[in-house]
C-alpha cells in the first residue's frame, strides 16, 4: 500500500475517533421578561453591574433572556399606554450577567417606531448577544439562530403575534405567530441542530394558565420537532408539560422587570443541561430583591415548586419539577 491510501485512511480512522466521542455537556438557561427601563435607573443607572451583582446561578453556557422593550435613546415613541426602552449603556448589564441571547419577538420591541427597532439590531450586533424574532423583512424575522457549544448546536426562534409592526416581505418588523410559518420553520431548522428551541410571546396578562389555542399550537410545534418551548408574556410563571419527549415552560414570568413599582417578588428560570441521553431539565427558583435576582432559599424554592405544580396539574402529562436550589 502506498502512502496516500494509508494518511487516507489515518485520517479517516482519526475523525471516526473524535465523532464517536461524547460531547461535552452543556448548560442553557432561559428566563422571562427583562425590561431595563423607568425604575432601575434609580437603583442602576451609576452602577451598570448593579443588577447581577448577586446573581449565582452560573455557571452556564448561554443564557436567553425575553428583551421586552428596544434598546435606543430615540424619544418618539408611538402612543400607546405603556412604552419602555433601554438605554444602551445597560449593554454592559446583559453582558455582566452572561446574557448572550435575547427573543426580540415581543409587544415592546417597536414602542419606538422602526428606528429604535433597527436601533436594538445595531446595539444587540454590536456587542454578540444573539436575537431571534426581528428583522429587516419576514424572512430576517423568521431567521433562526444556530449556536454551536462545545460540539453542541443548538437552535432558536422567536415569534410574537399580529400586530402594526408585524415583518412583511418588504418591511422591518416582528416575526408573527403563524402557525404554517413556525411550523415550516421549525421543520427546516430540526435536521440541522441537536437542540431546538422556540420562543412564544403569548396569552393573556397575569393569566395563570395557558388557553387552550396556546395548548394546541405547542403540541403542533413539538409534533414539528422543536425540544423545548419557552413562553412569556403573562408576567407571572404558569405550568409546565411534558408532551411527545418535549418540555413546554408556557410562561416563565418577570425576570428583572423594572417597568413597575414591584421589586422584590420571585420568580425562576429554567436550566437545561445538554450531554449523553435525554437532556436533563430542572426549575431554578429565584428571589428578586431590589430588583437583584438570586438563587431562592429551600423554603421560598419550595413555594415556587408548589406553585408550579399546581398550575401544571391541568395537563395530561404534567413536568416533573426537578429543584436546584442553594445548599
């Protein structure tokens, strides 16, 4: 045999070798609504690093947050009864907590017009945290995002609902929530990922269960191949499901909201590990001081488990809540 056939064959005993290793694993953390606007100046605005000072919760490899407003320092905003906007100095906020992927796919991304939505692309590029949802036209909006960790790639989505600054063929906007879309979407996006996520900013202010159109989509979605779906809107935590080897987090409620009076209160995130087998999934309950997110204690953690629970009960095969709280 002479040389060429046997590096041929070297190398490709070599690759064979390196593709049958497992992966490292890998840590996903997924969070509600994070409005950086009206009130945390009061508290942050000197201080950029205030609001994570406490956070302990890593470490992880990509966290994903609902941005529920532009980042822009435009002042025209359009009538509406609430309008929020982040000053682009809180870039450093995101980054400080390891925020590195953001839906954009909300109700609050266009309070600005087109400019502070184009103005939130400019900012999220021009620091790498990652964003679903929006776009230049329907196709940019519906673009998901592919992320490759340690080996790992994983997928994202974003969609919100109709509304004045839904995207068009010729048009900047927000990805809609239609159904043929984000199932096409989801079906092209499946054979080129090992993880799929979509992101829904769905249902009903303060409802603590989902309706039954939200059911039905989800199960659709998961039909079509998506692993986890991660809801937002509501501003409180809703159940969560177990359908077809998929978890659906139907609402995971305020993160860091400073678009009202209310400081403390608790809340959780999910976290998502990655490796050989199924991937594992736990609820990471979290208290919220000040607006200062950290891990929750074992008897406030037991609250949110229970509170969880319950307004998991509705479904047919309720999640298992899994706790990862402090020692």
């Amino acid at each position: 045999m002479n040389f060429f056939p046997r590096l041929f064959l070297a190398q490709l005993f070599l690759w064979s070798f390196l593709l049958a290793q497992p992966k490292e694993p890998v840590v996903l953390l997924f969070a509600g609504d994070v409005t950086l606007d009206r009130h945390i100046d009061r508290v942050a605005g000197k201080d950029p690093e205030y609001l994570f000072r406490r956070w302990d919760v890593r470490p992880y490899d990509l966290f994903m947050v609902n941005l529920e407003h532009p980042i822009t320092t435009s002042s025209s905003s359009i009538p509406k009864e609430f309008n929020f906007k982040m000053h682009p100095k809180y870039l450093r906020t995101l980054q400080h907590a390891g925020i590195t992927m953001v839906n954009a796919a909300n109700n609050h991304v266009a309070d600005f017009g087109l400019r502070g939505l184009y103005d939130t692309m400019h900012y999220l590029d021009s620091v790498g945290i990652g964003y679903v949802g929006i776009g230049k036209n329907l196709d940019e909006a519906r673009k998901p995002r592919i992320v490759e960790l340690k080996g790992w790639r994983v997928g994202f989505l974003g969609y919100h609902g109709y509304g004045r600054f839904s995207a068009t063929a010729k048009s900047a906007g927000v990805a809609p929530r239609v159904e043929q879309h984000i199932v096409a979407d989801v079906r092209k996006l499946k054979p080129q990922v090992d993880f799929l996520v979509v992101n829904f900013h769905w249902g009903v202010e303060l409802a603590d269960q989902p309706d039954e159109e939200q059911i039905r989509l989800a199960h659709r979605v998961v039909d079509a191949g998506a692993d986890l779906i991660v809801g937002h809107h509501p501003h409180v935590l809703q159940g969560m499901e177990r359908y077809n080897g998929a978890t659906i987090a139907y609402s995971l409620g305020n993160f860091v909201f400073g678009g009202n009076f209310r400081h403390t209160y608790e809340t959780a995130v999910l976290k998502v590990v990655l490796s050989a087998g199924r991937p594992q999934i736990t609820l990471v309950p979290v208290f919220v001081q000040e607006w200062q997110p950290h891990l929750a204690d074992e008897r406030t953690a037991k609250r949110v488990k229970d509170l969880v629970q319950q307004r998991s009960a509705m479904f047919r095969e309720p999640f298992p809540i899994a706790l990862e709280v402090t020692e």
